[in-house]
C-alpha cells in the first residue's frame, strides 16, 4: 500500500494534478486549452511510476529501430495528462468512466503541446468531453491525439479518483510494453467499472486479436480483475502500431 500510495503521490505531481483549478465559466461546445511542454525528464518519471521500459520511449537507438526519429512519449501518459486537464478546465467534479484514444502520430520529447477539451450536452448525470492533442511539427502545431471522455457528474470531488485511475491505465501501459517491446499501441479504450477503483494492479487478462494482413495492426480485447475479490476493475482493447502510423511521425 505505501508504495502505491508513493506512485500516486509522484503521479499527482508528474500530471499536474496538484494544479489550482481553473473556475472560470464556460459553455458547452466551448473548446479548453491547456498548453506544456513534454520533456525527457517527465517520460524518464512516468517510466519509474508504471513501469512500462519500452526502450522507445527512453533510447534514440530503439526508436530509430523501431522507425522514430527520437524517443516518444507514453501514449499513457498523454492521456494521463488529458485527464488532469480535465480537473484543471473543468473543476472537481467529473467522474471519469469511459476513455477512448487515437494516436494518430507520436508525440517526440522535448515538444510543446497543447490540449483542446470541448465539453458536449450534459445528459442526466453524465457528460462527454472530446479532446485533441497537438504536437509541433516543422514549426507548426499538428493533431497527433484525438479521443473522448464520458464523465459521471457528482456533488463530490472526483479528483483522488481519477488519479486512481491514471495509475490503473499507467499499470496497463506496463502490461502492453511487456507483450509489445519495441513498437508503439496507437488506439486505447477503457470502461471503469463503478467509481471505485481498486488500489493494486489488477490481473489482466489479454485476448489478442489476428494480425490485419492489411494494416499489419492487431486489436487485442482486455480486462483488469482485481487480485483480492477477482472482480473486474474496467475492460477495454488497444491496438498495436503497424508500419504505416510509424510513418506518419
């Protein structure tokens, strides 16, 4: 427990979570931006906090291997930090539930980026947010993420939870690099099964898909069940890079 308290703890700080919130009013169909700048230093923590290793995320040799021209950041870590933009944009409240991603280039080290939130109509309790991320390339900023996010809405602070969170899909990032060493994931989804989360690193259980002659992609199906009680935690799928997106970068 106090070594995961401690990944929480170093998480919050990496993402920005301890940021002050931005309370100004704000109407749907608006589009937030929060604007960083993603450094070695940061993937070199994000590596320590998951444990994902994939050597091209910290090694020019590797990402050169694999058709980068320098080392990229976490696609888990990007959303890690989409998700605290959406604290920071939108407040407290916002109980993440469902997170879907496409990465649609890699985002390098040592690149400033910028993340656009657009809040859509509230429905009952729950609101979908989309986001983009955009990356420089050739002195100019270019989309390289797009996905959504549908949130529960609550009287309550949400804010510990959805760390939680960030730390369970970190995990997950560990689970792929150890299945996929040496080449990215460029789509990501992941349902949460109720507003508690657990606080160990579930069992996963992975169901590779075939090979798309096509693409030369894979979407593998998952699921995450706690240790202890053997419940599901969330359910979701990725799918790996094929050579095509690699050169996209």
């Amino acid at each position: 427990m106090e070594k995961q308290m401690d990944a929480i703890e170093v998480l919050a700080d990496l993402l920005g979570f301890n940021n002050g919130v931005n309370t100004d009013e704000h109407t749907e169909n608006e589009t937030k931006v929060k604007k960083l700048y993603v450094t070695g230093d940061m993937v070199n923590t994000y590596v320590e906090v998951s444990g994902d290793a994939n050597p091209i995320h910290t090694h020019v040799e590797a990402a050169q291997k694999a058709g980068f021209a320098k080392p990229i950041a976490h696609g888990t870590l990007l959303s890690g930090l989409v998700f605290s933009a959406l604290v920071e944009l939108y407040g407290h409240n916002l109980s993440i539930m469902e997170f879907d991603v496409a990465f649609k280039r890699p985002v390098y080290i040592d690149t400033n980026i910028e993340i656009h939130l657009t809040s859509e109509v509230t429905e009952g309790q729950s609101k979908k947010i989309k986001f983009e991320i955009k990356t420089e390339k050739n002195n100019r900023l270019k989309q390289a993420v797009e996905g959504f996010l549908v949130c529960n809405v609550s009287s309550a602070e949400c804010d510990v939870e959805n760390l939680e969170k960030s730390l369970l899909i970190a995990w997950l990032a560990k689970a792929t690099a150890e299945n996929f060493t040496g080449i990215a994931v460029t789509n990501l989804g992941i349902e949460f099964q109720g507003q508690q989360v657990s606080r160990e690193m579930p069992e996963l259980e992975l169901n590779h898909g075939e090979i798309n002659p096509k693409y030369g992609n894979r979407k593998t199906l998952y699921k995450g069940l706690s240790k202890q009680q053997d419940e599901e935690v969330y359910h979701g799928y990725y799918i790996v890079a094929s050579k095509e997106w690699v050169n996209r970068s």
